[in-house]
C-alpha cells in the first residue's frame, strides 16, 4: 500500500515561536547578560571559563 506524501514548499514553514515574539526575547536576554539561552552554548561557556580559570589566559 503505498503511504500519502504532503506537498510541501521548500524552506516555507510556520514557527510559532517566533509569531510569538519568544526566539528575539531570548535572542535580546542572550546578548544583554552575556549567557547563551541554549543547551550547548551553556556548555561551551561553562568549558571555556573552566579552562580559563585552571590555566589560565594566553597573552
């Protein structure tokens, strides 16, 4: 039986995130305190600062 494939249009798709304003709130919240809003971000941060702080900076 063969399965119903969805028309779609490539790179058009609806975020409600982002009618919602959320992503450029946390974008704006990210940039004025310094701190990445993801996961990932956060981590390579923490690592950075971490490394930074046991060996200290290059100058």
């Amino acid at each position: 039986m063969a399965t119903k494939k969805k028309f779609r249009i490539p790179g058009l798709t609806f975020s409600w995130k982002r009618a919602l304003g959320i992503t450029r709130l946390k974008q704006a919240i990210a940039r004025k305190t310094g701190i990445p809003t993801t996961r990932q971000g956060r981590q390579r941060k923490l690592e950075r600062t971490l490394f930074k702080a046991i060996f200290g900076k290059k100058k």
